[in-house]
C-alpha cells in the first residue's frame, strides 16, 4: 500500500491506496515550523491502526513548512517512526500542487490557502521560485493575509459602518484584548486569521471586501507571479481553497495583468492519486 499526504497549515488530506482500495482520511494540518516531531507521531498513529502501518510501503508526503532541510528532517523522523516498513519521499507543499496541475509538463504553480507560495516547475522539480516569508512578512492573497486586513481594519475601525456589525458578530463580539491573544500568543495564529475568510466571501459583493479581495490578489501577482521571465507565454495554475472560493475575482486580476489562469484547483491530491498510481503494486 501506499500512502499520499497533501498537508497544509490548516489540514492535511490523506489518501491510503492498495492494489483494490482507496481510503481517505483528514487529520489537522501537519506543518513543521509549528509542530515537534512527537506532536507528528502522535497525529499519525492515532489516525492509523498498527496493521495499516506496518502494510504501508511507501509515503510520499507534500507539506507546508518542508523547503527547508531541518524542518524536513523533523517529517521525515515521524514518519519513519510510524511507519517502519515505509520508504519515504517527503517534498513541499508547491511541488505537490505542481505535480498535480502540471503532471510532466513546466508551468507556474501557485497556492492560495491559509497561507500563499508560488514557483516555475520544469516537469520534474521546482526549480525556481521566490521567497515564501510566512504570515508576517508575506503570504500576500492568502486567507491569513485577508483575515489579518479585515482584522486590523476593524480594531481601527476604518470598516464600513455596515460592515462592523456584523463582523464584530462573526468574531463573537471579541474584545481587542482576545483577539491580540489569539494573534501573538496562540499556537496557530495564521489559522486564526485565515478564520475570517467565511466572513469574507459571505460578503464578497460589498465594494470594501471586493477591493480587499481584489488588492491581495494583485499584491500576489505583482510580489511573485509577474517576476518570472516570459510569464505571458507561461502555463498559470492555482491550487488551494482561497482560490477557489474567489476564482472570479482571481481570473479578474489575472486580466488585469494581461495574463490567463490554465487551471483552478482545490486540492492537488486527485492529481496526486494520478502521478503516483504507477507505485502501486
């Protein structure tokens, strides 16, 4: 059996596939600049039994959080704990994004979730890309990047009058204090402010949010996407839920940029299932 994780910061989808079989699971997202390796393990052998991890072969995980070597490492380490027959390919999230739009052929492969990452696949790796900075410094179009405007606008109180009422609503009357803690003191802060996307696309017809929407959508473009050489003649595809939920909007200031989205997709993992159907024995 065989084993495919698409993992981002939120959730991670899981899809087990024997010779006759295909199992899916959902587990939190597994992303290893906030989690420990015990933290890993525990996920995994809670969600599957002693005998599924010793039949598993091979694990072929794409992750958030797995560009860099010792963060990687600390994946790779649980994984082998949990599954001690298993080979293991671990790869970022991108790459599987990539795989899944592009199969064997080059494009620009893009995600928008709960956070944002973007690179030129040649058909077989990632071979260049950007700086991805995080929610802080970056993420620009992501769900953590519009929920932290939307947030900041309204502890400023530069919403919209007929906004603040019902945001305050969505945010349960939170008070300035609860929300700070949420931000700096909680253990997923980007999950936080990627919370208030629902809210977001509830009222995506409003000018204020449209314009939100629309900006971050622009700055994801102009910070990454519109750097690439020959991007006019390059294959675009977007994978994740943000883009989808606002994929009028996306292709709108795609436009704007004189450029055409190829593809749209929520998860990359029906891809993956595709990509590596052949390591299945």
């Amino acid at each position: 059996m065989i084993l495919i994780a698409d993992s981002g910061s939120t959730k991670t989808d899981w899809v087990l596939i024997s010779p006759r079989t295909k199992k899916e699971y959902r587990t939190t997202g597994i992303n290893p600049y906030f989690m420990s390796k015990s933290e890993i393990v525990q996920i995994l052998t809670r969600t599957f039994d002693t005998k599924q991890r010793k039949q598993i072969h091979s694990v072929f995980f794409y992750g958030a959080g797995c560009a860099s070597p010792v963060r990687k490492e600390v994946v790779v380490n649980a994984i082998l704990e949990s599954f001690p027959e298993a080979t293991v390919e671990i790869d970022t999230d991108l790459k599987g994004t990539a795989r899944a739009l592009f199969g064997k052929n080059p494009g620009i492969a893009c995600i928008l979730g709960t956070g944002s990452n973007c690179g030129f696949y040649d058909g077989k790796d990632i071979t260049f890309k950007y700086a991805s900075l995080g929610y802080v410094l970056g993420d620009e179009g992501s769900g953590s990047s519009m929920g932290k405007q939307m947030i900041r606008d309204y502890l400023y109180e530069d919403l919209p009058t007929d906004l603040r009422g019902p945001f305050s609503q969505f945010m349960d009357n939170a008070s300035r204090d609860r929300i700070m803690e949420q931000v700096y003191k909680s253990p997923f802060p980007n999950r936080f402010l990627a919370s208030v996307v629902p809210f977001i696309k509830k009222n995506e017809m409003h000018p204020f949010v449209e314009n939100l929407v629309f900006e971050n959508f622009n700055a994801f473009f102009t910070k990454h996407v519109m750097k690439y050489p020959d991007i006019h003649v390059k294959s675009i595809g977007f994978c994740g839920t943000v883009s989808v939920l606002f994929s009028t909007l996306l292709h709108k200031v795609a436009y704007s940029n004189r450029l055409t989205i190829s593809n749209i997709i929520a998860s990359p993992m029906e891809g993956l299932i595709e990509y590596h159907k052949n390591n299945v024995e």
